[in-house]
C-alpha cells in the first residue's frame, strides 16, 4: 500500500457523491506504479463498479443503505486497484462527458477559502479609523454636493430635495452595513469583488470585478472632466476658448467636442500622489477634506445667516411642488450621492485594526456625508427661492442673488478640494480591486507587482492611471456615465447576497485555529466504521448554520427532510426572483405590462408573498454568530431590502445602458475563460492525488466530514539535505 494512503475498503474512507475520485487525478499516480502481479478478481464486477462509479447516486443501494465498491482486502489490493484504475480510460471512453462538464461548471462556482490568519499582506498597514473615515467623506461628498443639490432642487423636488437626501442617506445605509461587515470579516482589499468570491463563486466574483474596473475608470474620467469644468469657469472658460482655437473642435461619434488637456494633467498629477504610498495619499486627503469642511461650514452658518422662511410657502410654490412622484424621483437621483463608502472597505487590509476601524469608519462617514447634504439643501432653498436656482453652480449663485459675490469664490475653491478628494479616492481603489484580482490569479500576474518601499500596487496605478487619462482627455463621458449607476448598483447586490449566503453556511474547519476563535476540542475518527458508532451514540449534536432552528422542529419539520442547505439556498433563489418580479411590477405599471386592474393587483400580492416567504424561511434557519467582528442586525431583512432597492433603481436604467453593459460582460468572459480560470489559484490547488475521507467529532456533538488529499511518493517534491 502507498505510504499515507486510506485503506480503500467499506471499513476505510468511503468517497461521498460531492469528494468523488476523478480517474485521470487521483488514480493516475497509481497507475504508474507498474503492472500489478493480481489481477482484478472479477472484470464483470469492476464493470459494474464503474457504472455506479459514474452514475448519480452511486453510493445508494436500491435499499437506501450506503454502498461502496467492493475490493479485495490484503496485501495485493493496492496492486489491483492500479490494474483497474489503468482500465478505466478504456470503459469510460464510450461514456458521456457529464463528468467533464460537471467539473467545468465546479470550477465556475468555486470558492476563496476564508482564511483565519487574515491580517498578513504584502501591503502597508498604516491607516486608523481616522484616515478611513477621511477616505469614505471626500469619497462622498465631492461634486455632488456643490453640482447635484441645485440640479435635484430645480429640476425634479423642489424644497423637498432635504427628504430625497434623508430617504437617499437611509437606502445607502443598508448596502452601506453589508459592507462594513464583509470589511470587518474579510480585511483584505477587493471590496465587492472580494466579498462575492468567498460567497457566491469565482464567476460572479470576476464580473463584479470586472466591472468595478470600468466604474472606477469611468468615475475617475468624469470627475476629472468635472474638476477641469469649474476651474475654466472660474476664468470666465479662457481654457476651453483657447483649447478649441488651436486644436479645433472634433465632431466624431463617441469622442469629446475638444481635447480636455486640463482634466489630463489632474489625473496625471493625482496617480503620482497615490503612486508615492498610503501615507502620501492619506496625508494629502486629509489636508483636502479639510478645507472642504471648512467651506461646508462656512456655507451652512452663513446660509442659515441668509435663510427666508417664506421660500417654502405657498407663494412659491410650496414645500413638494412636484409631489410624492418628484419626491422619489429624487431620491433615485439622490441615492448616487452617497456612493463612495466601498473605498472604506477596499481599503480594509491597509487598516491597522479591520474589525473595529471599518465598520466605524463606514457609519461615521456616511452619518457625516448624509448630514452635509441635508443641511446644504435645506440653507440653499431657504436662501432663494428654489425656481431660480442655477443647476451648474447653485451654490454660488445664490450667494450671488443675495449680494455676497466673494462667497462664490469660497464656494469654488472648496467644490476644487472636494473633486480632488474624490479623484484621489478613485484612483486609490482602482489599482487595488486589480491587484486583488491578480493576485488570485484572475487577472494578468504583472498587476500582483508591490513596490517594495511604497508598499503600493505600482503596475496598477501605471496603467490605468493612464487608462483614465486617456478616457477623460478624448470620449465624450455623457453616454458612459450611466456606467456608474448600473456598475455601483450590481455590486451592491450581490454584496447583500453574500451576505446572506455566508450567514448560512457552515463556518469552515481551521487547520490552526487563531486563539482568538478557539475551536472546540475534538477527536478524529478515520474509518466509516467509527462513523457507524458515532451515529448511535446520544449526544445531541448543537444547531449549525444553514440548519433548522430547532425550537421550530415541531412546526417545520418538512424544511428538515430536504438535503443540508437546499432549502436555504432554494430560499436565497425565490428572494432574488421574487424581488425582480417585484421591480418589474414596482417599476413598469400595469401600463407597461399591459395587465388588467385586478391582473396587476393580483401579480403585485403574488411576489410580495414568495418575497416573505422566502424571507420568512430563512430566519427560521440557524446563522452564524461571531461574538468579536460586527454584523448586521436582522439579517435577512436589510439585505433583502438593499437587494429589492437596488434592483428597482436598477430597471430605471435606460435599455442602451443596459445593451453596453451587455457587451462590456461579454468582452469580461473572454478575458476570464481565456485567462483567469485557468490561471486561477484555486485552480491551481486542485492537484492530483488521493483522497481519505476523516470524521471528526467535538465536544458538542457536531460530526464533521473532510477530504484531505495525500500525494503520492512520485509526487512529493524532494526535499533538499539541511546543511550541518
């Protein structure tokens, strides 16, 4: 027998349907090992050995009863094993692939292991709840605040701008919490990327990364161009003037009306400060986001100073000229203000403690930014009235209907140091969501490359920096920025979908144990007939994650009979359905649907119930508890309501937005079946070798079931002498 091997019998390790031995991996060692000296006792039964080898349910008998392949024992079995392991390519040759595309779809769905020993990185970890809370305001509040108030106002709420931003604020909470406790859990950067590949699959993990790439690229571009556009305002546009003189301007489909060389050199001077290290970068958003501050401060007490009552009265049209509908319209728009708290959680493996500064971090800068907004909206409808609002400069417009010009000139310098901070922030995620990436093997091994003294993803920074100069000094940005919306969108829900996936499932076995989550001791049993004692012994074992609760045993029994985990995961799929049927219904109307009155009626209860339901489902399953890293209080309520919003904002999406999104996943596929799933470095651990089966059971009755896989001796690297 090969040294380290299980012995291959029904009272040794028995392969499972999901730890089934694949014949040209685990028995190819064993076919090297030369021609056997016994031969397989009984062809016919190795035949049929096969054929329940390679059909569902193979380990079942008609009765039910466990089965396992029947071999010889002795000191000639191993040898007959090797004779039949090299038949095997010659009887399955006639055979379907399903094993093959079984094992396709496997690696398709294939999960980042979460590790316990989670705070070693190549990365510098130099930034406290301080630095992170800096990151996520100047992430937030940046144009949107001096650009997007007055435009809301004006245009769609009137007044009630302050309850779009309110209801806005509280939306982004719930995405806002599954981030702080990936971020907490998880400290390592990759933000949505990260969180989805450690729940839900490499697939899906490399599409949310794939198209964070092009948000962030997009976003970068257009802030640029944002930045350059009130700073030529502020020189009445001698930039733009004299750019179109001399370089003309460009009436080509898919590109600017001129060339924006100041956006360029933004970006350029930005990537050098986020190439110098995080320190560098922090320092310099520190410094901006303070004079923001200031400036907002500045606007809020004077505007207050400024404030008229009767700007809300019914002579100019009340509080909510638009209505409830303008309202919600509002907060739709409302809603993109406060996206920029990923880069706190993109940021979590720089932090110095992950599990207490994230989700801090997050709450702090999101209560900061929702404030900020709220109370600027409500100085700059008081001030003037809201009909006569200029959207491109609201702010420093109404300080100039009130006779305070020189306030203008406050406004833009801090509007300037409000965009650069959200620049910096951009081009400081971007480079880390790629070297996340890379480093798991899904994208190209050159963007894994640390500098060694700044400590910073330098390749990343290079390439796209230039990248994003590139898009923001030639396209024309206003067909892409919808990008944003749907990019941000998607990634929100699947981050709420992790969530709920990994509060269900069962928390893995650690190797080594950290002492700060100490394991129960346990005792390890090798062979299924342990396994047979163990079943009737009476200790009852402790309910786990993704199982029954069981004070609800007696009532639901039913959800107990199913396989573990497929009626929590059958749950997760209605809820996800049921709440884009919902959007569908919510959004479209029976007018788009072409439905009668009571057809509507009826199809808007029917998804509201398998909504519930579903919900009502899950939290009759067990979670799992983690006493020292934050979670989410009443899961899954928050996480489906982030998803049912998420998707609602999402259908409100234009169909061209949608059909370019279509081709940017398409071009993503083949970026990662020609690359990254074979480059993979979970596919990298799936290596030849031998699989035992072990059962270990823990002083609380729970019986754990592991593969572990033993290499063969002409598998093992040798290793080299010590030198004495």
């Amino acid at each position: 027998m090969l040294p380290g091997a299980a012995p291959f019998s029904p009272s040794g390790s028995t392969p499972t349907p999901t730890n089934r031995p694949r014949f040209g991996s685990t028995m190819e060692p064993l076919r090297r090992r030369g021609p056997p000296t016994h031969p397989c006792p009984s062809p016919a039964l190795w035949q049929a050995s096969v054929k329940r080898l390679t059909t569902p349910g193979w380990d079942q008998r008609e009765d039910g009863r466990l089965g396992s392949l029947s071999l010889p024992s002795g000191p000639g079995r191993c040898q007959q094993l090797a004779w039949c392991s090299s038949q095997l390519p010659a009887m399955a040759s006639g055979l379907p692939s399903t094993a093959g595309l079984a094992r396709f779809c496997q690696k398709l769905k294939r999960l980042k292991p979460l590790e316990e020993a989670t705070m070693e990185t190549s990365l510098q970890r130099c930034l406290s709840a301080l630095d992170l809370t800096l990151l996520g305001v100047g992430a937030m509040v940046g144009s949107g605040l001096y650009v997007l108030t007055g435009t809301v106002a004006k245009e769609i709420t009137g007044p009630a701008v302050i309850v779009s931003f309110t209801v806005a604020a509280v939306a982004s909470l719930l995405a806002a919490l599954c981030y702080a406790e990936f971020g907490a859990r998880v400290p390592r950067t990759g933000s949505a990327y990260l969180f989805t590949y450690v729940s839900m699959g490499e697939l899906w993990a490399f599409l949310i990364g794939w198209n964070l790439v092009l948000e962030y690229v997009i976003a970068g571009a257009a802030v640029a161009r944002a930045w350059s556009g009130y700073l030529d305002a502020m020189f009445d546009h001698h930039i733009r003037n004299f750019t179109e003189a001399h370089v003309g301007i460009w009436q080509v489909p898919l590109l600017a009306r001129y060339p924006d060389f100041l956006a360029a050199g933004i970006l350029l001077l930005a990537s050098t400060f986020v190439s110098c290290g995080a320190r560098v970068s922090s320092w310099l958003n520190h410094t901006l986001s303070a004079i923001s501050m200031v400036v907002i401060l500045f606007i809020i007490i004077l505007g207050f100073v400024l404030a008229r009552s009767h700007n809300w009265g019914k002579e100019e049209g009340g509080f909510a000229p638009f209505g409830f509908s303008g309202i919600m319209s509002g907060t739709a728009t409302c809603f993109y203000a406060f996206v920029g708290f990923d880069v706190i959680a993109a940021s979590s493996e720089e932090a110095r403690n992950p599990k207490r500064a994230v989700p801090l971090a997050i709450a702090i800068s999101l209560g900061l930014a929702a404030s900020a907004y709220i109370l600027v909206s409500t100085v700059l409808t008081l001030m003037v009235p809201w009909h006569s609002l200029d959207p491109n400069s609201a702010l420093a417009d109404a300080f100039y209907q009130r006779g305070y010009s020189w306030a203008g000139y406050l406004v833009a310098t801090g509007s300037i140091c409000a965009m650069t901070t959200v620049l910096l922030n951009g081009l400081f995620c971007l480079p880390r969501i790629i070297y996340a990436m890379a480093v798991d093997g899904l994208f190209f091994q050159a963007f894994a490359y640390v500098h060694p003294r700044t400590q910073v993803p330098l390749v990343g920074i290079l390439v796209f920096g230039v990248l994003t100069v590139l898009v923001a000094l030639l396209l024309d940005l206003e067909a892409l920025v919808q990008f944003l919306s749907i990019g941000t969108l998607l990634a929100y829900t699947f981050v709420a979908i992790s969530i709920i996936v990994l509060r269900f499932q069962k928390a893995p076995l650690s190797s080594s144990p950290s002492p700060a989550s100490p394991r129960p001791a346990a005792k390890e049993y090798n062979s299924f007939s342990d396994h047979i004692e163990l079943v009737g012994t009476e200790q009852v074992p402790a309910p786990e994650p993704g199982q029954l609760r069981p004070a609800l045993r007696p009532y639901l029994g039913f959800l107990d009979r199913c396989s573990p985990g497929v009626a929590v995961a059958s749950a997760i799929c209605v809820l996800v359905a049921s709440a884009i049927t919902l959007g569908c219904v919510l959004i479209f109307g029976d007018s788009a649907l072409h439905l009668p009155r009571w057809g509507y009626i009826l199809l808007l209860l029917l998804c509201s119930i398998m909504f519930l339901l579903s919900l009502l489902v899950l939290g009759a399953h067990q979670q799992q508890r983690q006493q020292d890293t934050f979670q989410i209080p009443m899961v899954p309520l928050i996480p489906a309501l982030s998803i049912l919003l998420n998707i609602c904002l999402m259908l409100k999406l234009s169909y061209l937005t949608w059909v370019r999104f279509s081709i940017w996943l398409l071009i993503g596929l083949l970026v990662y079946f020609g690359y990254g799933i074979w480059h993979s470095k979970e596919n990298q651990r799936e290596l030849p070798g031998l699989t035992i089966t072990r059962y270990v059971v823990f002083s609380s009755g729970s019986l754990e079931e592991t593969v572990q896989v033993v290499q063969p001796p002409s598998q093992v690297p040798a290793q080299e002498p010590s030198s004495p």
